[in-house]
C-alpha cells in the first residue's frame, strides 16, 4: 500500500507540474484581390483565432524582415549652417571627425586625436552672414566603421587683431542621418540638442570659447584688440549605423474578439508584403503563426 501511494503522488505531482501545451494560433488571412489603385482601401479577412495579431504592412517603419533590427547600413551625411560675424577676411573654422577618440575626450585626447579633415566637404565663409547659411551636407560614409563611434568637431582659430572686433561664429544646425542602403527609410543620428558637446579652449583668454545650448554652438569672442585664439567643440560619441527596429500594428489583443476584417490604405505605389502574426500565450508558454500577403498598389 505504502509502495502504491507514492506512486500515486507521483503521478498527482507529476501531473501538476507539467504544462499544458499552447496550440499554435489558426489565424488565416486572405484578400478579393492582389492588385488595388493607389488610395484604394485594402480589405484583409480574417479566419480562425489567436490570443493576439498584429500586422507588419511592408511600408516603411513597418517591414517584417527589420522586426529584429539594430544597426542598417547606409550613406551618413552631416548638414551643417553657420552665421559668422565681424571677420578677419581669413578663414578661422576648421570641421573634423573621427571614429579614433578616447571616450573621454580630455584635452590631450582632443588635440592628439586622429581627426580627419572634412573642412573642404563645406564651403566655409570668410565673409560676413548675415542669417544662418548652409554651408553644405557632406558625406561621411567614408569615415564611418561599423559599430564604432563617430565624433564631430569644430575648431575655431582665430588671429591676432590690433583694433576691431574678432571672429565670432554662431553654427544654427548640425543633423546627421543614416539613409539606409536598403532604401527603407532615413534615422537621424544626432542633431545639435542631443550630441553630448564638450568644450576646449587651448589658447585664449579663459572668459572666451564655445558655449553650446539645446539649439546653437557659439563662440565667443573679445570685442576689441585682442590675441590669437585657439577652441574646440567636440560631440559625444555617436553610432551612426544604429538602426531602430520595425514595428506593427495591433490588429486584436487577448481581450477583443478577432475581427472579420481589418482595412489598410497604402500611400505609396509598389509591391508590399504585408505579413500577419498570431500569437497564443499560457502559463508562461507562447506560439506564434505567421501568414504573408502580397500586395500591388498601382
């Protein structure tokens, strides 16, 4: 008997803890046609269950081969404006940028850095602006390594000067991107707010240099007979081959019923592959189905 109850309890706590197996998802997705107009209303029905289904439309931001995405080539441009003001008549601003910087860009790092040279990408002004100018977007793609930061830096140098006023340079807008190669879309990589800025003065006198705020880079200068000065700004680092994910949009959740039909307009002509994917969840466990569809929006 004693032999027959521990068996049973096995058995009973065996039982217990042994999960129940999830059923995949029956979703089944179908179309009247494949072929709509653009601005047409695309019509997908729905067949079966799921606790959950969400939809990849094959546009761009929601493409189901980037679902697990993170990092796209891509060509990396940097656009920049400046303003410049009660020049010398002699160029006095130098860009550079690098993937070789020591994180914590101390001076020694910064001045010592192998920084490139990409001044002559831009046309720098040697005269005075009056408002913000483009000076140029230039291409980076050259510089940029895979998953390696990308530091950006302006140098001022600025000469002696007997009487008057110096140099003094206002850069309104620097925007980096990354156009993917694969054509799926554009992500900025970083603009003035959000570059992490750090300032160096290396020859000046210390009430004077390169103030940074959430919209400009200005430096300031003396306003009278002044000697020559030497300053940096320099970003933080960035990663410009940083790609977000692609996501969908939810279609049904585990509390709605699954409806008969859900309607997409496409905005662009093209071939998509929209794609359906279930999901069923318990206990901890999930499994999960997907359905393709191609469209053709002509």
């Amino acid at each position: 008997m004693k032999k027959l109850f521990i068996a049973v309890l096995t058995g009973l706590l065996f039982s217990a803890c042994t999960k129940e197996e999830v059923e995949a998802p029956s979703v089944e997705v179908s179309v009247d046609k494949v072929t709509y107009n653009l601005g047409d209303t695309v019509r997908f029905k729905f067949s079966g269950n799921a606790d959950y289904l969400a939809m990849y439309s094959g546009e761009s931001g929601s493409k189901y081969e980037n679902r697990d995405r993170l990092r796209a080539d891509g060509k990396i441009t940097c656009e920049i404006t400046t303003r410049l003001l009660n020049t010398l008549g002699a160029r006095s601003l130098w860009i550079y940028a690098t993937t070789d910087l020591n994180a914590l860009r101390d001076s020694a790092s910064i001045v010592n850095a192998n920084w490139i040279d990409i001044s002559n990408r831009y046309t720098i002004p040697t005269v005075a602006q009056t408002v913000q100018t483009a000076i140029g977007t230039a291409d980076l793609s050259d510089i940029v390594k895979p998953s390696k930061p990308l530091y950006i830096a302006f140098r001022s140098n600025v000469k002696t000067i007997a009487t008057g006023a110096q140099d003094r340079w206002t850069i309104g807008k620097v925007l980096i991107q990354n156009q993917y190669n694969d054509g799926s879309g554009t992500s900025i990589v970083g603009e003035i707010k959000n570059m992490a800025w750090k300032t160096l003065n290396v020859k000046n006198d210390p009430i004077h240099g390169w103030t940074v705020t959430s919209t400009t880079i200005s430096l300031s200068t003396a306003a009278r007979d002044a000697k020559e000065t030497e300053n940096w700004v320099v970003s933080g680092p960035l990663y410009p081959d940083a790609a977000n994910r692609d996501y969908p949009k939810t279609v049904k959740d585990i509390l709605q019923v699954l409806p008969e039909t859900y309607e997409h307009v496409y905005k662009a002509k093209g071939v998509y592959k929209a794609y359906f994917v279930s999901l069923n969840s318990r206990n901890g466990q999930t499994t999960t189905t997907t359905r393709e569809v191609e469209i053709t929006i002509q």
